[in-house]
DNA sequence: CTTTATATATATATAAAGTATATAATATGT
DNA sequence: ACATATTATATACTTTATATATATATAAAG
C-alpha cells in the first residue's frame, strides 16, 4: 500500500525520498508513521517497473548529497487511478501497543495500569491541542484532506473522552473490592 | 507484539494454535485479525526461547492431527508481566485501505468515490449492529475487556457518522461547482 | 581555521507482521 | 466407498517496520 500512497504523492509534483517522507509525516502523519527503509526499496521498485522516472540534481546552496527527483509516468499513473477505483480489501486495521496492554491489564497490577493511563491521557490531550490548531491548514487543500483531517481529531477526542472514562471506571471497580 | 499477545492468551489456560486464533478473533478481533502464518512460527520461537512448553495430545472423538497443547512457564509469565507494566512505545496506527484511497480521492472519479464510501458505509452498519449485540457478552470477562469492547463499538460509530457527513458535505461541494 | 554539531539525503540489513498455500487427520453425509 | 467439511499444523513468500550505516554541506563553537 505503501506503493500506492507514494505514487499519490507523485501524483501531485514531483519529489526525492527525503521530501516524500516529510510529506507523509506532515499529511497522513495524524494515523501513521513511515520510514526511510520502506521509502527507498519501494521508490528503487517502482522506478524498476516503470512507473516513475528518475533525475539526479544537485541544488545550489542547499545542504547534503545530490537529489534523486522521481517523477510518476503515463503508466504510474494509470496503475494508481486504477487501484484509487477498486474497492478497499480489508476493514480498519488497529494495531495499538497500548490497546494490546489495556486488554491484558487484569493480570498486572492496578496502580501501573492507572500510571500507564494518565502517560496515554496526557499523550493524547497534547496531540488534540496540536490538531486542534492545525485544522484549519487543511481547509485549502481540498475537500478529501480536510475531512480526513477531520477524522484524525474526532478519533483523536474520542479515544481521550474514553481513556478518562475508563479511568474512572477502572478506580471505581477497584474501591468497590 | 503478536508474541505478548499469545503469551497474555495462554496466561488464562494451555491452549493449541487454532484455538489461539479462535480466540484472538472473538476477543480483540475488533481491530485486527491474525493468520496461523503469524502464530505457528511465534510458537515455535516462544518453545525455543523456554517461554512456553508443548504437550502433544490425541483428544478421542475429536477430528484432525494431534494437537499440541501449550503453556506458559514461569519465565514466559515474567516476561509477559515486564511487558505489561512497560510504557508503550508508540501511539496508534491506523494504516486502512480505505482511508489511505480517501485521501487521494480528489485524483480520481467523484462518482466511483461516493460509490466507494457507500459501500464503507454499508459495511460499518452491519460491524456496528454486530458488535452492539455483542456489547453484552463482555460483561462477565472483567473490566478491561469490556472497556476495550465499548471502544470498539464507540469507533465504529463514530466512523459511521463520519462516513455519512463526508458524503453530504462531498456532494454539496460537487453540485456547487 | 579546525573540530563539532546539525540538517539533509540515500541506502541496506534485519526483524516483525501479514498473505497464500500445502499437508494431514478425522468425522459425516451420500 | 468416496467426496466433503472441519480441525489442525506447517512453510514459503511478500510487505511492513526498525535500526543503522554512509555521505555531503552548512552552521556554530572553540
């Protein structure tokens, strides 16, 4: 899929693995996180397949080693559009190292799990903060951004509305024992 | 974390690889799913690494090859409880076909794309129906469990209005143009 | 004016997660 | 007797994710 969300990208202006990464932190960075060991190899792949060219440039004044500038093809883009028009294989997939421990927490001890809890609450009240301010950055990029920008903070909220709720709970359940 | 996963399950009882895969699908199969590809080889690394042990047993009247029963050691517990009480290391992912096609939507077919969010939306509805009539099952398998339940049912819901704003808001911003 | 730090940029090795498929044993229906 | 479904394990392969190495240029510190 990774393929996919790099083409798009391409799909806008043509860019170098650095820059790409950038871009991914900055636009679907609110979900997801992407790395260079994966931009690379994909990037080597697609160029391979023909579905984006390559050129080396070096730009004056600015810093480290000659730019590899990749841009999508006729073809590149065909591939795309025809992945962006079929129907999405699998439902959301959550995979989350704190969900996974919150599951589990009845055979740890309480007071960590309570700890644990205020780290996520505190994580997630400064990452809305931060979304929060950011909304409106989305507003000019077009509908589809914007929305998912949307998204991003109301699972966001959600989760921090659920996380102090649980807490609650979670003292209540244990001052009743 | 699929290795914490299996040893948080056979923290309960001893259990063999299709019933651990039958359980993780019930009980957090909310969220993600799993594939014997992913547990048969974790079991055999946690055997070697002395975190679990194996007993192969014939159980008469039942079909298919001998099943081979695992257990958690003290050291897999230990381990296991390490894990429990450590930070998490990162926040959640959310990597979904269809929301990674979402963002890119402004590329391709306004109409494909409304057809595309039709069918998330009829999805959702029928998960949400699900899992609502579930909610109860949960009651009886302690707190946690059913915390996470709740969030389960609460995210889906709150998609599912998503999904319905997106596509009013998207079809008033075609019919304005 | 040299060394150190920092930012930019690419690349690769390794590990973990996910998909696809092969194999085997037994129960059950026809 | 034979096809079919269910239970169960196993492995090959692909994709995704982490960790780390390398190179270049600017900026800052001494």
């Amino acid at each position: 899929m990774i393929k996919y969300a790099i083409l798009g990208l391409l799909h806008y202006t043509e860019m170098h693995g650095y820059r790409i990464k950038e871009h991914i932190e900055r636009n679907f960075g609110h979900m997801w996180s992407i790395n260079y060991g994966q931009i690379y190899p994909n990037l080597k792949k697609l160029h391979d397949d023909r579905l984006i060219t390559m050129k080396e440039v070096v730009v004056n004044g600015e810093k480290g080693p000659p730019r590899k500038l990749y841009s999508i093809t006729d073809k590149g883009r065909e591939e795309f559009l025809d992945w962006l028009n079929t129907s999405p294989e699998k439902p959301m997939l959550l995979r989350d190292p704190f969900l996974m421990r919150f599951v589990f927490f009845g055979f740890g001890d309480g007071k960590r799990a309570i700890e644990i809890i205020d780290e996520q609450i505190s994580r997630y009240q400064k990452e809305l903060a931060r979304r929060k301010k950011n909304l409106t950055r989305w507003e000019k990029s077009g509908i589809y951004v914007r929305l998912i920008a949307d998204l991003g903070a109301s699972l966001n909220e959600m989760v921090l509305e659920w996380l102090k709720r649980s807490k609650k709970e979670i003292l209540k359940n244990a001052a009743e024992k």
